[in-house]
C-alpha cells in the first residue's frame, strides 16, 4: 500500500494489476499509513478503500496465529499478525510485499516479488 501510495514503479504496477478487483485494507494497515503521513495527503485514497477492523472474531484469530507462530518459534511482527488476524476473521485474501505473512496458517496470502 505505501508502493502505491507513493506511487513507485512497483507500486504502479500493483496498482495496475488490482484496478478492476474490489480492494480493502485494515484498520491497522490505516494506523501504520496515518503514522508516516498525515490523513489529509491520503483521504482520497483510503475514500475509496472499505477498511476491516479488529473486532472479536479477529482477536480470537490473533491469538491463534500468535500461539502457532509462538509454538513453532518463528514469530512475525504483533502488527503483522493483527492484519493476518483480520483477513483471516473476513475471508479476505491479503496482497503483500511481505514473505513473513507466508507464515500464517489458513491466511489466503499473494506475496507480491
């Protein structure tokens, strides 16, 4: 999302491939976005964009894959696996630069090279 945001080559290319796919985000995607920018530059962008939230069902998901992860020591970053936990808990299929999210048993994950 900050490729695209940014608007880097490959953020274009990622951009061009999903242009006709119904595409969200998280509400933790949009915390770490708002974080290094500020809401303004990015309001049209994430207008456009339904947002996933962590609710109950994707705390149950966290702690799942945290004890998984925790079980076989190869733990990802806490953020990761609040996002992994929310496409899990809505059925969604998370698009990622990031090979960590590879980890995280019954995510539908497309890491992107």
């Amino acid at each position: 999302m900050v490729d695209i945001l940014k608007k880097t080559k490959k953020g274009s290319e990622i951009a061009a491939r999903f242009r006709d796919s119904e595409l969200a985000t998280t509400s933790i995607c949009f915390y770490e976005i708002l974080n290094g920018t500020d809401e303004e530059s990015v309001q049209d962008f994430f207008s456009s964009l339904s947002i996933f939230d962590f609710d109950k069902k994707s705390a149950r998901e966290a702690s799942k894959i945290l004890k998984d992860l925790s079980r076989k020591g190869s733990l990802i970053g806490e953020m990761d696996i609040l996002i992994g936990a929310i496409c899990i808990a809505n059925d969604a299929k998370l698009i990622t630069l990031d090979k960590d999210f590879k980890k995280v048993k019954g995510l539908d994950c497309e890491i992107i090279d």
